[in-house]
C-alpha cells in the first residue's frame, strides 16, 4: 500500500508540474503520432526511403516464417533488378549490439541474411549502392522501450537483477498433524492384584528409565513389590491413586515424547512424486523457521479424503511440539540447476508475449521471453535474453504502464 501511495503521489506530481510537464508529454505523443503517420508505406507494406528519384522499399516479411527484411528497390517508378544494387542494414540495438545484415538477390527483391529477432525496436541505418552512387537513410524505430532517471527509478523502489543460473527445488505442499511414534508408549499395570501403597509419579510427571513408579502389596501373599518405568517419558494417564486395588487394570500410562512423528495426506495425483527417502520441510505453527525431516514410510491405507499418509520423524527433545498439533510441509520432489532464470514477479505481458524489462543505463526495453519451468519463485529462461543481463526483478509493472502509455509501436 505504501509502495502505490508513493507511486501514485509521484504520477499526480509528475501530471500537476503547473500542467507544463503534461502539456510536453502529449505533445510528444502528438508529435511521434504526426511522425508515424508521415511514414510512406509501399505497396510491401514496407517503409518507403526516397532520394530523388531512387527509391528503396525496406519490408519485414514473416508469413509463416522468422522475421526478416525484404528490399524493393527502384528508379523513377521502375524497378531496379535486384542483382544491380548493394545492400547492406545496421540495427543498432540498446546495450552497443548492432546486427549487420547484408542482402542477396532473389526473385524481384532482395532477402536479408539473417532473422529480426525480437524486439523490433532498434535504430536503422540503410546503405545502397547503385549506378556508382551511394544513398544512406537513418531512423528509430523504437518500440517497447522507456527512459526512467535513477532517482526517479529509486523513489518508485524499481529493483533489478541479472539473469543467471538457480538451483531450482520443487515441492509439494502437504498438511497434516503429529502424532506418537509406534513403541513410544508403555502401559503400566500391577503383575499381581494387590493395594497401591505409594505412588512416586503421578499425571504430567517426567520420569527416566528404571525410575521407582509405585509400590504394590499383594493382596495373597501381603508382600510388598516394587514397579519400574521401562521407558523415560512423560506421565501422560494416570488411573489410580495410594490406597486403591490395582484390580488388573492400565494404572498409569508413559509416553516418550523424544521424537514424534508427521503424518502428512499426499493426494492421490501427487502420490507417485513422493519418494521414501525424500526431505520434508516442516513448518509448525507458533515455531519460527522450519524442521528438516525425511520420509521414511507411508501407510497402506487412505484417508476419508483419499489421502494416502507419508510419515517423517522430528526431534522433540525440547518438548517443543505436542501431539495432534497442526502442521504444513513441504516436501522435496525434484533439486536441479537451470543454466538462465528470471524472478516471476518481474515478468510482464507485452504484445502476445511474456517479457521482462531489461535495463540499460537509465533506458527500460522488453526482452521477449521463451519460457520454461516454473518453480517457486522462479521460472526458467530458454531464450530471449543471455545470461548477465540487468532486468527489472521487483515493481516492473511500473515499467509496463509507463510504456503502455507512451503507445509501444510494432512497424512492420
């Protein structure tokens, strides 16, 4: 919220700067308007170049095929044979690449050497060479691009990132609840019926292993005999009290509470992703951080909801954690290395694709993006931008109604 009261305080002050700074920008807009409808189209649908009487048609042709340029040339109205003229394009890209595209005859035209790529948005210089005369023509022909000053960038919290290798993990969300391990209990009854005459633990009572419990007299033979815990643990049921029979019943109950287990419901589409084996991250409420676990069985049957249960064991020597609480998980299914990837927060829709915006000094461009997995905060990068390449990781929606505003151009 605070982020957008920022932005939106800086937009109104952008508009209200006596009105003048609004006035300059739709003039701008005007004026690149009035350029672009000036441009002469060819009969390509290309952008016609005039010196004279020579003229060059410059096309981008890409009917089910890569972009490429196509040059219609001609004198006076007539066609020039395409064998009869030099050709040769510089596309000055931001960032210093520049594509250097030479020209070979073919058919009534001549076809470039190699692909448009994405973005169309360069500076062109066209060179011909005809009739021993040379002709060069220079243009922009800007598209998808901003210029955004530092501290203007700083105020509205654009942050950047470069393009790089991640080690990408995935994993499955699952829910579930702790519970006892098996073996973790003991019930302690009297081995002869007799009378409680002293009780040394008592309901919610740690007790260790080999530690006194009780003192039992029989009832047939009025001698006393002693009972020891067989576990350490915590008292967790206490049945009877001094003075009462035993009678063949569960007197007290031992739980250790050491380690605990998870049981986490993996549902039916998932359950073939999880691997014994596999590492769980456990998140418990009212715990900061997580618990590392790993799965080491999965029961033979299912819940109501179809689950099939997953178990890992945690510590619990601090007796952090209680029976039945509530937890989450999540658990590991796959850990790779990507050579590219790129924040997902950071990407945009531009045209028909999905981009981020590449930073340049203090200029914003698409990079339009071929897209691979998506893990996390992450996604995978198989083309559209090399590795190294500065782009807007964080608030890039900003980039995108700044250039939407502007009117981004695609002249074909």
């Amino acid at each position: 919220m605070k982020l957008k009261a920022i932005v939106t305080s800086i937009l109104l002050a952008h508009l209200s700067i006596g009105g003048a700074t609004f006035s300059m920008h739709v003039n701008a807009q005007s004026n690149e308007q009035s350029v672009k409808e000036e441009v002469e189209k060819g009969p390509n649908n290309g952008r016609m170049l005039r010196d004279a009487e020579f003229a060059i048609e410059l096309a981008i042709f890409e009917d089910g095929m890569p972009p490429e340029f196509r040059i219609f040339p001609s004198i006076g109205g007539k066609p020039i044979q395409p064998d009869d003229i030099e050709i040769n394009v510089q596309l000055s890209r931001l960032g210093g690449v520049v594509d250097d595209i030479n020209f070979y005859a073919e058919n009534n035209y001549l076809r470039g050497d190699m692909e448009i790529y994405e973005p169309h948005s360069f500076n062109v210089t066209l060179t011909a060479k005809h009739g021993g005369k040379s002709y060069q023509w220079s243009y922009d022909n800007f598209e998808g691009r901003v210029l955004i000053a530092e501290s203007m960038a700083n105020t509205m919290s654009i942050e950047t990132e470069k393009v790089a290798e991640q080690v990408f993990e995935e994993k499955l969300k699952v829910f579930g609840k702790l519970s006892m391990p098996p073996n973790a209990m003991r019930s302690i009854s009297a081995r002869f019926p007799g009378e409680i005459k002293a009780l040394h633990a008592v309901m919610g009572q740690k007790v260790k292993k080999g530690q006194l419990l009780m003192v039992v007299e029989s009832n047939e033979s009025l001698q006393s005999y002693r009972i020891y815990s067989p576990i350490s643990g915590v008292v967790t049921k206490q049945s009877a009290g001094v003075g009462e029979q035993t009678e063949g019943r569960e007197l007290l109950k031992i739980s250790n509470t050491q380690k605990l287990i998870v049981e986490l419901g993996v549902f039916p589409l998932d359950q073939s992703k999880v691997k014994l084996g596999s590492i769980v991250d456990i998140s418990i409420p009212g715990q900061s951080g997580v618990v590392k676990a790993q799965v080491f069985d999965s029961l033979v049957t299912v819940t109501n909801e179809q689950a099939k249960i997953f178990r890992a064991e945690i510590d619990n020597s601090n007796g952090d954690f209680n029976v039945g609480q509530i937890v989450s998980g999540e658990i590991m299914l796959d850990r790779y290395k990507v050579s590219r990837a790129v924040k997902a927060s950071g990407i945009q829709s531009f045209r028909d694709f999905k981009v981020v915006y590449a930073k340049v000094n203090d200029e914003y461009e698409v990079r339009m993006l071929d897209i691979g997995r998506k893990v996390g905060p992450w996604v995978e990068v198989l083309g559209g931008i090399p590795s190294g390449t500065e782009y807007v990781a964080k608030n890039s929606y900003i980039i995108k109604a700044d250039i939407d505003k502007s009117g981004a151009s695609h002249d074909h």
